[in-house]
C-alpha cells in the first residue's frame, strides 16, 4: 500500500512520500484534488518536489488553472446549437475582428486554407465530430506536417470558433475543446526547445550577429535581457517605450498588451532607435513591420559553430534560444520562485514555465537584475 496523501495547506493540494532519494532527500510527489464538470473527483499526481521542482504554491496553482478550464468549458456548453452556423462562418468572423485589432493573422488564414478549408469551411459547427477531425488529422500528417504544426491548425480554428461563441454569433459546445474528458485529442508534440547558452556562447554569438548587423545585435541583447520574443520585438513602437516607469510594452501572443520591466541598460541600448511614437524600433527595409529574422541571424550562429553537428531541432540555436537563455539564468540562479518566473516570462500557464523547475536550486528571493548583471560582466563596454 502506498504512502498516505497529506494535506497541504492549500485546499486540494496533497503531498506524498515516495519509495525514492534525490541527493539525500526523500522524494515526494504533489497531488491536486477536483472535480470535473460532471462532478466526477479526481486525483492528479502533477509533479515532484526535488525531480520537479514542484512547490505548494506552484501545485495550487496548477489546480487553479485546472478548476478555470473545467469552469470555461461548462459555461461555453449549450444544449441549443445553431444548426447552420459552418466552420469558415466562424474563420471568417474571428478574420475581420483579427484584423481590426491589428493582430498578424496572414500565416494562419494561409495554413488553413491549406490544410482545413477543404474539408471543414463549408461544415456547420454542430456536424463536426471527433471522427471528422480524425481524418483532418491523418490527412494533414500524409501530407507531411509535423504534430507541432497541426496544434497550430487546429489552434487556430479553436480560437475561431471560440470568438463565434463568445459573440453569441454560434451557440453550442466547441467541438475542437481539449477537455481532459473530451474526445477530440490533441497531438502531444516532443518538441520543445531546451537548448540555452551559457554567457560566453551568448557573449560570442550577441558578437558575431553585431558584425553582421548592428539592428539584429540589438535585438538579440533585448531578447536576452528581457525575455522577448522576436515577434514582440518586430512590433515595438516609440510609444511603448517609457522609460521613467521602467517599462516597455508589448504585444504578445493572442494581441495582448503586456508590460516588460526593463533595467536602464535596456533603455540604453535601444535609445538610438526610438524615433517617433508610431514609428518601429526596428522596421523592414520598407518601413512596414519585419516578417522574418532575416539571414544575419543564422549567419552568426554558423559563425561561433553554436549548431555544428546538432541536427536534433529541439538542440538548435535559434533566435528564440535568447528567450529560453534568459528564463534558465534566472532559474539557475535560485533568486526567483516558480511564480516569479512565470510572471517573468509572461507565460498563460504556470505549466509552460515548469520546464525550467529542475534548474532552480530552492531558495528564493526576489531580483530582476540577474540576466542584466551575467551580461554586464560577460559583454565588453559600450561605446
């Protein structure tokens, strides 16, 4: 018989000692406790303390987002769907509300009407079944596609239908809902970028892309003090910028708006760049916003040899690395709790920033120059 559960104390938040040491120390599990929206209970093991780096706090919160799933899906439930309300009514709508909130949607119509328009525009919502996914899924996997880009598809079409439903323009359940007891699952994709650099990589590379391009090296610098993402950075306007708060906003991911602390040495560096308030920091040749990287980047990183010999995706260097060298220098340095991180890096999820438990040490104290200092000592003076 197994070891007994014992409260925490946070409601529906468990631990349990395991038959095994880390280090020394008795391992143990943390278990959260709920019900789904039949009133079934459950438990679920979510991690360990030392192989984890699972907290009490990090725990509760996890069931908190389970709890808000299971509540999102309930409410969004109606036994009275709208019989003809199709699948590309719902594309097209969340298209012209997308667009009209400035959110960069172009390589998402594309994807879908690549890969969904086909088979599901034409498709009223209450007709399409796990089965009518399936197939969708299959025939995108033949055709090529990786898992990763079939969660975006599908992803996308999600949101879609979501916005319909939030508008009262479709009512019914989403049939593209990954409940934990629905039946439309979603793939689970293994590939997730782990690869961080270390300062003298990250000292070598910020190096070799200044001699490539002066904008791409501040961009990279930005990315690694702050966390960025280069899709953030892409849509950085003067206005963001203020620098007597400390902050600079951003877009992120879903069109949000979210404030990123940055330290002074952050505001140095891209004070060449603010011009006026609706003016890029860093535009395209053509003054609209970039698209892509551009090819300085990957230049740089063949330059230093950061990617010779590596021909797993998730172990390459790319501009994202920045990002994810960033939250593991904070991890590793013991300063910052689990929540502290999320916060942070800005994550929905407090599942997203789980990858990076096993580098905290355990004791905690609240800091937002840790990144800025390694780089301070690492990087040579600015001119």
């Amino acid at each position: 018989m197994g070891a007994p559960f014992v409260k925490t104390k946070y409601p529906g938040v468990y631990t349990r000692v395991l038959n095994r040491r880390i280090d020394g120390q008795q391992e143990r599990a943390y278990i959260v406790w709920y019900k789904d929206a039949e009133g079934k209970p459950h438990y679920k093991t979510i991690g360990t303390h030392y192989g984890d780096g699972m907290r009490p706090q990090t725990a509760n919160a996890v069931r908190d987002e389970i709890l808000r799933e299971i509540r999102e899906g309930a409410k969004r439930s109606s036994p009275e769907p709208a019989p003809d309300y199709t699948v590309g009514d719902a594309v097209e709508a969340y298209s012209v509300y997308a667009r009209g909130e400035g959110k960069y949607i172009d390589r998402d119509m594309s994807a879908y009407n690549t890969s969904l328009r086909s088979a599901l525009h034409a498709v009223p919502i209450t007709a399409v079944v796990p089965a009518i996914l399936s197939r969708v899924k299959i025939a995108m996997r033949d055709s090529g596609l990786s898992d990763q880009s079939i969660v975006h598809r599908f992803a996308f079409l999600r949101r879609a239908i979501n916005y319909a439903i939030d508008g009262r323009l479709y009512v019914g359940p989403n049939p593209l809902s990954t409940r934990r007891n629905g039946q439309f699952k979603l793939p689970e994709p293994q590939n997730a970028r782990v690869r961080y650099l270390d300062p003298d990589q990250a000292t070598a590379l910020l190096a070799a892309m200044k001699r490539r391009s002066q904008s791409m090296y501040v961009m990279g610098e930005l990315s690694l003090r702050t966390g960025m993402r280069i899709t953030e950075i892409f849509g950085i306007v003067g206005a963001d910028v203020d620098r007597a708060s400390g902050i600079i906003f951003v877009t992120a991911k879903g069109g949000k708006r979210q404030p990123v602390h940055a330290s002074p040495a952050v505001f140095d560096l891209i004070a060449p760049y603010v011009r006026g308030p609706q003016h890029l920091l860093f535009p395209a040749r053509t003054g609209a916003r970039r698209k892509g990287i551009g090819n300085a980047f990957p230049r740089a990183v063949d330059d230093v040899g950061l990617n010779r010999g590596v021909t797993d995706s998730i172990h390459k260097v790319t501009f994202h690395t920045f990002r994810h060298t960033f939250a593991s220098w904070l991890a590793q340095s013991g300063k910052v709790t689990m929540l502290e991180l999320k916060e942070l890096m800005r994550h929905e999820s407090i599942r997203m920033t789980l990858r990076y438990a096993h580098l905290i040490p355990g004791h905690q104290a609240n800091s937002l120059s840790i990144v800025s200092d390694l780089l301070d000592h690492a990087l040579p003076p600015r001119p």
